[in-house]
C-alpha cells in the first residue's frame, strides 16, 4: 500500500504533468491527454486536479450547463478540505442559504443553494456612441464577484506591459504606469472562468476568440494614456502567421470607490465613470473592418484611492495564443 507522502507525491506530478500539456510547456501540446490526466488525479483524490477540472468547467457559451457541473467538482474538493474551493461556493450560494453549511456539504444542498439566477440576469445594454461603436453594459456581475477578482489579482500584481502591433512580446512602455494580473488557464478559478462565459453570452461570441484576461490595478497618480486595442498598424502582417484582430474590447469596472481614473474617448468627446459591477463595450474596427482611429482612448490618472478594471479583448477569429 502507498504510504500517503508518496501518493500525494504522484498525484502532484501527474497535475504537474496535465498542465504541462495544457499549455505546451516542456511538453507536446496535448489538452485532451491532459484531461485525461486530470481525471484519473481527481478520482484518486487530488484536490489541485479537481480546482483545475472545475476551472474548465466553468468556462463554456452556456452558464445554466456549465455552473452546476462546476459546482460539483467544487463540492468534491471543499470536502477534501479545500478552503479555495467552498469559498467559490460560497460565492455561488444564495445569502440565507450560507449559514446552513457545516463542514461537508451536500450535493443537493448546494444544487438547491446555487444562485443561478445572477448569472442569467439580462444585462442593461446602452449605446453611448453609434459610430465608433461604444456601449455601457450594467449589473454583469454582482459586487461579491467583483471582491473576489480584486482579491485574487492583489497578490499577483506586476508592471503591465504593452503589445505594440505584431511586434513580438509585449514590452514596458511609459505611456501605462499601472500594475496587471495575467490570468491563464493555470490560475484560472470556477468564478473567473464563469466572468468570462458570461461576458461571451453578452457580446454573442464564443471564448475561443477571447485573448486572456487581465486585471488591471491604477494607484493615485497612474494611468494609461491615449492608445489604440487593436494589434494592426498599417498593413503589417504577424511574423507567426495569425492575422486575427481585437475586433472589440469589453471593460469590467471592479470597484468605483476612488477618484478620477476614468474612460475617455478624446475624438468623440467621451468621457465615462462606470459602477462596480458595470462594463464598457466597444468595438476597435470599424464596419469594413479596419483598425478605427475614432477608438482612441485612454484611462485618466486616479487621484484617489485605487481603481480595479477587468480588461478582456475579443478577436474577430479563434485567438491564437502562439501568435
């Protein structure tokens, strides 16, 4: 019989391994083999195979489907003593129903306990511009999800950095002083991943097309100046081979206890606060799809207190991440 040291020990290298192929990182490119993996961790136990699994889950074009097979492998993790695990519950439980929970919970409890209901709510959709295209979306999240993904981009902050055209990787620039979270599909939870399948049902686009997100974090005094999303500049093309665009940008705005740091569009005379919860959608191309130069915009300095922004670009094709 394995002593528990060494099955843990070959639980953790099998995930280890899974995400290696996820991701093509010192190993093929494999995501169903890694899946696979996967599985047969959680079935033995793994609580890092089942967050993973759970993250996957999430993510999709049809909440209804996807939140409660999530939910399950949350379940089966939080009762392996995962804290990560049954606070993402928590969030996806309705409030009367929190305190009702011991310390193992029940499927049916949790099943009966899921407040579908936040993430099926119909969005507000307001046209603030027709041409370029700009659109004020409210109530995408509640103000509890957006806690969270401050929460989870506080410890994991670093200088942003700024892709310039098809010009290779991205690079420090003076134009944006602020501070990024990356998330990927390694650090990815069940709520980030339900964040993005429900930014997918709002703007009708599937997440294959969706660039990883970004939380973005300004103190007093940052900014991003004046600046283009999309990649295109004149007529070059990407050295790798991908000739896919930012065909839109979808802003989530986190928090709005602070000062100045807002939205503005300087050649259509634009300039937007957002609510906690709220978000800008606009598109960067116009109707023949070409890079808009109307799209310009930037992020006014905060003059107060810290400002919290979702950042997710939307391609106009499958994002290919080997670009």
């Amino acid at each position: 019989m394995l002593k528990l040291a060494d099955k843990d020990a070959i639980l953790g290298a099998a995930v280890k391994e899974a995400e290696q192929l996820l991701i093509g990182r010192e190993a093929p490119h494999a995501p169903q083999e890694a899946i696979k993996r996967l599985y047969w961790a959680a079935q033995e136990g793994s609580v890092d195979a089942l967050l993973r699994l759970a993250a996957m889950t999430a993510t999709g074009r049809d909440i209804a489907t996807v939140l409660p097979k999530a939910a399950q492998l949350l379940l089966l993790a939080a009762n392996l003593g995962s804290g990560f695990a049954r606070d993402q519950l928590m969030l996806l439980v309705d409030e009367h129903h929190k305190l009702q929970f011991s310390s193992t919970m029940n499927w049916s409890d949790i099943r009966d306990a899921i407040n579908i209901g936040v993430w099926l709510e119909k969005p507000g959709i307001m046209d603030l511009r027709q041409d370029p295209l700009i659109r004020h979306v409210s109530n995408v999240v509640p103000s509890q999800v957006c806690r969270w993904l401050i929460s989870r981009a506080a410890t994991g902050l670093k200088p942003a950095l700024v892709q310039v055209g098809y010009e290779g990787q991205p690079k420090s620039d003076g134009s944006r002083s602020c501070s990024t979270f990356m998330i990927n599909i390694l650090n990815a939870d069940v709520i980030i991943s339900l964040v993005r399948t429900r930014i997918g049902q709002i703007v009708e686009t599937a997440i294959e097309r969706f660039e990883p997100p970004q939380i973005l974090h300004y103190g007093v005094g940052e900014e991003f100046s004046a600046h283009y999303d999309f990649l295109r500049r004149k007529d070059e093309s990407d050295p790798g081979g991908y000739e896919g665009e930012r065909a839109s940008t979808f802003l989530l705005y986190l928090n709005d206890d602070y000062e100045g740091g807002r939205t503005i569009f300087p050649k259509v005379e634009l300039s937007i606060r957002a609510k906690a919860g709220d978000a800008l959608w606009f598109r960067n191309l116009d109707g023949d799809g070409r890079p808009d130069k109307a799209t310009l915009h930037a992020g006014t300095p905060v003059e107060a207190g810290e400002k919290w922004v979702l950042s997710q670009w939307i391609h106009d094709r499958r994002f290919s991440a080997g670009r």
